[in-house]
C-alpha cells in the first residue's frame, strides 16, 4: 500500500491518497486539492474508486463533489456527520455520501484493506482507518494533541474515550493526522494519562 500526502486550503488541511494495485482511496478532500490529486493519479495510472471523509467539516469535505463529477468515485461517510455534507458553509458544495462507515468495516484498496474505527469527539460521525501499520487519525489525533470538542456536536468525554480506544493499537502506529505533522502511536502516551 503507498500513500502520498497533500496539505491543502486555508487550515492546511492533510489528505492522504492511498493506493495498490492501480485502485486508489483519497481521504478526506479539503479545499484545492483536485487538481494535484488528479493530476498524480494521472501520473501513476490510478483509478480514484473511494474518498473517505473522516468527519463532515467543512475543511475535509470541501472537494467532494469536485472528484466525484471528475473521477466517478463514490463518497463515505459516517452516517452521524452525514447531514454536514448536504449544508456546508457558503463556498463549499454540497455533496452526497453513497455509502456509510462503521466500526470495523473495511475499505479495500487493490490486495490492501483499512479498518474504519468510530471515534466520535471531535464530531458525531469522526472515524480514523487502520491497515499496514498506520492510522489516518482525521481531526481525533494529532502529533501532540487531540481535535477540538467545542464545536457543535463535540463531546470532550467521548472524545477521551475515543483517544483511549485508539492506544490498544501498537505503539509503532505511524499516525497519519488531518492537521500538523506525522507521529507515531507511542509518541503520544500522554493520551493515557487524560
């Protein structure tokens, strides 16, 4: 399984297209990141099957519909943030989930597979995905601290738990965050001390 990282729009939002056996997954779709994201699947002869939204804000959704008319590629979303992609701030399309995330479903990518791990806090519907060593953490898990629960449908006490659920991975976990830098599982041991 390779991955290649594009940080894109105004919060410099992380998106990581992830992809084996010419079958490619982009998760999440923030603002202006279409076109390097087409052009590279151009590059390497990929076909985009699947964007994952790892949460309804704005900032990870904000291309959906771009690469769904352009590439054909379904979108996924947990069914808790679904109603985000139908009513987006102004300047961001609206989109449409074809198909919803939850617990342990997985997400093939040519011979690969990603686990979904509900993960609820930073919103309702926050979801990371787990496969060969890494976790794409979305906005529950960064390098040194964890997504905000102040925003509506956030929930400190679930967002905890979540983080709390996420150490039963093994600590050599490289982490793929929504925002910020990679790190790796057992680099974050703080998380057991909330």
């Amino acid at each position: 399984m390779h991955v290649k990282k594009f940080v894109c729009g105004p919060l410099k939002t992380n998106c990581y297209l992830v992809w084996d056996e010419g079958k490619a997954v982009l998760i999440d779709a923030p603002q202006r990141c279409s076109q390097p994201v087409l052009d590279e699947l151009a590059k390497r002869n990929l076909e985009l099957v699947l964007v994952v939204n790892t949460h309804g804000h704005w900032d990870h959704i904000a291309d959906n519909a771009e690469l769904k008319e352009k590439t054909g590629a379904k979108i996924a979303v947990h069914k808790g943030d679904e109603k985000m992609l139908w009513s987006p701030p102004d300047g961001v399309a609206s989109s449409r989930a074809d198909t919803h995330l939850d617990e342990s479903d997985l997400i093939r990518i040519g011979s690969a597979a990603l686990e979904v791990i509900e993960t609820p806090g930073h919103s309702p519907g926050s979801v990371c995905l787990y496969g060969a060593g890494m976790l794409f953490s979305g906005d529950t898990l960064f390098a040194g601290s964890h997504g905000r629960t102040d925003f509506p449908g956030g929930d400190h006490s679930k967002m905890l738990a979540s983080l709390k659920k996420l150490l039963k991975l093994p600590p050599e976990t490289k982490v793929h965050p929504g925002h910020g830098p990679e790190t790796a599982l057992g680099k974050e041991r703080w998380i057991g001390h909330m």
